[in-house]
C-alpha cells in the first residue's frame, strides 16, 4: 500500500480509500435496522468487512452524513482505531424537496456526523454538493469556523467545480482564511458523459476535462476520486462485445453515468492490455488511474473482499508507459 500525506491531516493517509456505500455497511445501521432481530450480526459482519480493509492497509475511510458513519463510529470506538485511521466524510448533500448547502446545514451535518462517527474531529470533510446560487462566502465562513473549532481538518468539496473552487480560493485569501485544501470530483478511465444521480455530479474524466486536471495538479489540491471503476464498468464482468448486456452487471447510476460507446472502446483496450500483461481488466483501469503524471489521487473503492482490495493495490503499483496510457484513454491509436 502506497500512503500520501496532504495538508491539515497529521496522519499518513492510504491511497486506496474504502467507500463505505455498501450493502453490508447500510445493512448495519442501527437508527434504520436496529430493531431486526438479526442486527448485531449484522454488525458484526460490516466489522468484519472493515477489519479485513484495515489488515490489508487501508486507514482511510470514506463515508457521508447518509451512508457509512453508523457503523463505521460503532467499528472504531470497539476497535480503539480514531487515532490510526483517516475519516473522510461529506454534508450538505441536496435532498427531495431542497438543496442544502447553507451554513446552518453545513454546521448541523458535521455535528451530526461527529456524533455518529463517534469522535471530536473529522479528518477531512467534504461538502457533497454545491449550489452554485449561494455566494462562496457564507460557506468559506462557516467551513472556517468548524476548522477553528478544531472539528474539521482538511475541507473542500465533493462535486464542486473548478471554478467554484476557485472562487471560494480566492476568496479564502483576500479574507485571510483556510482555503479548499481536497477536491472529491469523479475520475477514472470511464469518461462519465451522463450525470449518475442527478444534482449536479462532478467529474474530471475524459479529455473535455483535462483542463480541470491539469488545475488540480497545478495547485497541489489532492483528488479522492469517487466511482473510480465506474460502478462496475472495468469488473471483468462486462464484455466489450456484448454492450446489450451492461443492465446485467450495472446499476441504473452505473448504466446512466458510463454506457456509453467510448466507454465500451476504451473496455476494449483493457481487455486487451490486460491479456497482454495477464492482468485483469480491473487491474489494468486502476493501474490507469496511479499512472496520471503530476494528479496527487486517492481512488475510493468499495471491494466487497479482502481478495479484492488486495487486487486493488497490487494494481495501484502496476507501471504504465505513457504511450499505454494515452492508447487506453483514446488519445492515440497503436
């Protein structure tokens, strides 16, 4: 395992991040399941699940006000872990009837995830949405204000765009504040032409945004790319040739962000590099991922086995030539 450090955060953190939005880890929520006469094995198997991604080295953990903190506070209280692992989680997501990115949210989610996740201080926090009708300010503010009160670290936003990020930077400075210091857009080699869940998904992926990339690395902001294996697309359970078939294999969000034909050429290439090399499919798109030059990335992955977390960081060490690199994302032709 390969670890990174990025400012505001005293710890090493993993570059593999374990997505908690799993089935396991929902299943395990005592507000919701509490009550079910099978809860605490329940429990005790997303303890399980979160002891075999720790054994294999990852420390940083990815979760939100709505998914993952319940028994991931319950995981590292019984397991002694706060001052071990990384927590990373994310407010102020829209809901049904209204968007959320105001102060008064902002300070209820963090409070509200300090309480479920069992602790004083959250790593690195995130804003899951934005709104790009609400001034950068009040929101600079506030993230401010948590950070003095020593309960956030590291802070930015998750689906924000560059620009927003930007202004809310700019900002930062002329007023002698901490700026977005993370940014949590989707990346991977899947180029993800259509919004996934609505409200405004971000990513930097393909090569409309490379601009965007290109900004990251040249203001050393670290990505935690979310989607990272674009839900299933590179699993080595889709077949290039047969794209009729992709509603076996992805979600709605996964069918609705990355089916697309591009997608299914650039598939193509990773079934047959990794033929090549004898890897997997899946190898070969995150071995992608860790050979971008300059992006400081943490992919966040939610593998449902130790083998396949254990496949994601052999693969997080693989070398690509940049000729590999450029051929996988269609840049070039062989």
């Amino acid at each position: 395992m390969q670890y990174g450090h990025i400012d505001h955060v005293s710890k090493p953190i993993s570059h593999i991040v374990f997505g908690t939005a799993t089935p396991k880890m929902f299943a395990a929520f005592r507000s919701v399941n509490g009550d079910a006469p099978d809860f605490e094995a329940r429990l005790q198997e997303a303890f399980q699940l979160l002891d075999d991604m720790y054994a294999e080295g990852v420390n940083c953990f990815d979760c939100s006000d709505h998914y993952g903190e319940e028994p991931l506070g319950e995981w590292l209280e019984a397991r002694g872990l706060h001052d071990k692992v990384v927590i990373l989680t994310k407010g102020a997501h829209h809901n049904r009837w209204r968007k959320r990115v105001t102060d008064f949210d902002i300070l209820h989610d963090a409070h509200n995830s300090l309480a479920k996740l069992k602790t004083n201080h959250l790593d690195i926090y995130m804003l899951h949405r934005d709104d790009p009708s609400v001034p950068v300010g009040p929101i600079v503010d506030v993230l401010n204000r948590l950070y003095d009160e020593g309960k956030i670290g590291a802070f930015g936003g998750s689906n924000w765009t560059v620009e927003r990020t930007e202004e809310a930077n700019n900002y930062a400075l002329k007023h002698g504040l901490q700026p977005f210091t993370v940014a949590s857009p989707n990346f991977g080699l899947a180029d993800q032409l259509g919004d996934p869940w609505g409200g405004g998904c971000v990513t930097i992926s393909g090569p409309e945004n490379k601009p965007d990339r290109e900004w990251y690395a040249r203001n050393n902001i670290p990505v935690f790319a979310y989607s990272t294996m674009a839900r299933g697309f590179f699993s080595g359970r889709l077949d290039s040739a047969h794209p009729e078939k992709a509603g076996e294999v992805l979600d709605e969000a996964g069918m609705k962000g990355y089916c697309y034909p591009q997608n299914f050429e650039r598939l193509r290439r990773c079934e047959i590099l990794a033929k090549e090399k004898g890897m997997s499919v899946a190898q070969i798109a995150m071995a992608w991922i860790f050979n971008q030059k300059d992006l400081d990335v943490y992919a966040l992955t939610s593998p449902v086995t130790r083998e396949m977390m254990r496949t994601n960081i052999a693969a997080s060490e693989i070398k690509l030539t940049e000729d590999e690199c450029k051929w996988l994302d269609l840049e070039i032709e062989r």
